[in-house]
C-alpha cells in the first residue's frame, strides 16, 4: 500500500503551511494538498489569463499547469514559490496561445474577409471594462495583478519576469492612460 505523506500540524491555528511543506506534499502526491492549491489558485488563474485569451482558453491553460505540474510533480521545484510559479507558467502558455492564434488569423486572412462582429456597450461597468480591454497589454496585467488578484511589485515582477521599478513605471504609464482615457487628464 502506498503511503503518501500529509502535511505536518501547524503549531498554531493561525500559521499557514510554508510553500516548502505545500511543495514537498504536492511533488510526493498528497491528493488533499493538490485539491487545496487547485481550489486555492485556479479563479484567479483563469481571471488571469482571461486578460490575454478568451475565458474558455483560460480554463483550459489553468488546467493545463496543473496537470504539467502533476506529471512531473518529483522534479517540480517553484523558486519564486508556488503561487509566482503559477502565475507565470500560465501568462507563459497565454503568450503562446495568443502565438498560435495570430498565425492562424493571418493564415485566414489570407483565405479572405472574415466577419467582425461588435456589441454595444449597455452600462458604465462595460465603458470602464472596454477602457481596461484597451489599455496596453504591459500595462494592463500589471493592474490586474496588482489590483485584481492581489499581488505585490516584487511577485508580480517574478510573474512577468521585469525589475520592480519596471512593474512601478508600467503601473505609472497605465494610471496615466487610463486617466487620459477618461477625460480626466489631457495629453
């Protein structure tokens, strides 16, 4: 019978399990520890990842992580620690996506004319939501990780792979996009 190691007691309620604990747990396949990292990560992921691809594509590159994490879980090692890790291998496979995607759309353009099709906007949360869409990309998973998903400069700079002063001067940039974009600062 396999025994799979479980996670030690915290000495105090309060105190959480190190990344170190999480990591030697998931690599020897400790099925409670996975479902708590999945539960744990997998809607901010999928939030994520939805700022570069469309929200069905996000699911699937979250799932995706995880399973390439799974099948090589004994010599899996997250040095930014686990949830910088995460974040990063899916804006990794988002890129890579949105890749496949632009050759495909440059292959079908040269097919001929797709159609475009547009929606109106009904409310004020979808005007600042399209004003988001807008913004540059660098710019914008800069505020969704900082804003959205919570993260810190120096885990967000370990995501995207930039120094902390660039994730500060491309947060600078969006603020100021975005106030220009709203009338609230002129060029």
């Amino acid at each position: 019978m396999l025994m799979l190691p479980t996670l030690p007691t915290p000495r105090r309620s309060e105190e959480a399990f190190s990344d170190r604990d999480l990591v030697a747990c998931m690599r020897a396949g400790d099925p409670l520890v996975w479902e708590s990292v999945f539960i744990q990560h997998y809607a901010q992921l999928v939030q994520f990842a939805s700022s570069y691809v469309a929200r069905p594509i996000a699911e699937d590159l979250a799932q995706d992580v995880f399973l390439a994490i799974w099948q090589n879980r004994e010599r899996w090692n997250p040095e930014g620690g686990i949830r910088a890790y995460l974040f990063a291998a899916v804006r990794n496979r988002a890129l890579k996506s949105l890749e496949r995607s632009a050759v495909a759309r440059k292959t079908a353009r040269k097919s001929g004319p797709s159609a475009v099709s547009s929606t109106s906007i009904e409310d004020v949360e979808k005007i600042v939501r399209a004003q988001f869409d807008d913004m540059p990309e660098r710019n914008r998973v800069v505020f969704l990780l900082r804003w959205t998903i919570g993260m810190k400069d120096p885990e967000i700079a370990f995501v995207l792979g930039k120094t902390i002063d660039g994730v500060e001067k491309d947060e600078a940039r969006g603020l100021r996009w975005l106030a220009r974009r709203l009338g609230i600062l002129r060029k």
